[in-house]
C-alpha cells in the first residue's frame, strides 16, 4: 500500500493511506484503536481470525484490574486486549466476527 491521497481538514493537508483490492477499487484501511473491555465476553473468534499476533486474551478480577497468574482464583473473566497494534494491517476482520461490536478502527492519518 503505497498509495497516499492527500485531504484537506482545518486548512491543513493531510495525508491518509490508501490501497487498490485486486479489482482496482481504492481502500482505505481501517486500524484498531480500542477494544471495549466491558462488552468483550472473551471468546476468542477476533484472536482466531487475526493472523498478525495483533491481539492477546487477558484475565480480568473483579475490580477490572489485569491479573497476570492465569491460575489465580480472584480471575472474573478474560478479555481481548490489543497488544502489538504496530503489527495491525487495518483489515477490519476482527470487528466483523464480533458479535458484541467490541472495536473501535480508524483509518490512519499523518
């Protein structure tokens, strides 16, 4: 994805990446911003169909504190959190397999 087509937002140019799909249709890509920990039930369909280590599953205590002993007893339950999102490629495909519309994407703009 070499292409950039330059907007003009507030009297300031601003650059957004673009792409062309194999049909030549232009794509702006759309990268994760948040994950919304209070909707997400952990089950792990956005993490399957990832295939850019982008995100990991995280236990959660009551109090909604990360708990890192997985075997603790104080865990609650398990949330998907966002850990590499330099690794993200804007595919969108996790907001789409979730079914509690847990993401938050935006396109990227320099």
């Amino acid at each position: 994805m070499s292409n950039r087509c330059a907007t003009r937002a507030e009297g300031k140019f601003m650059a957004m990446l673009t792409g062309l799909t194999f049909g030549g249709t232009t794509w702006t890509p759309k990268f994760v911003e948040e994950i919304d920990q209070e909707k997400c039930i952990g089950c792990g369909r956005c993490f399957k169909i990832c295939g850019h280590n982008v995100l990991v599953l995280k236990a959660m205590n009551e109090e909604g504190e990360f708990v890192e002993d997985e075997d603790d007893d104080e865990i609650e339950k398990k949330v998907m959190t966002i850990a590499h999102q330099e690794n993200c490629i804007g595919c969108e495909a996790c907001a789409r397999i979730c079914s509690k519309n847990c993401y938050t994407h935006s396109a990227l703009n320099n």
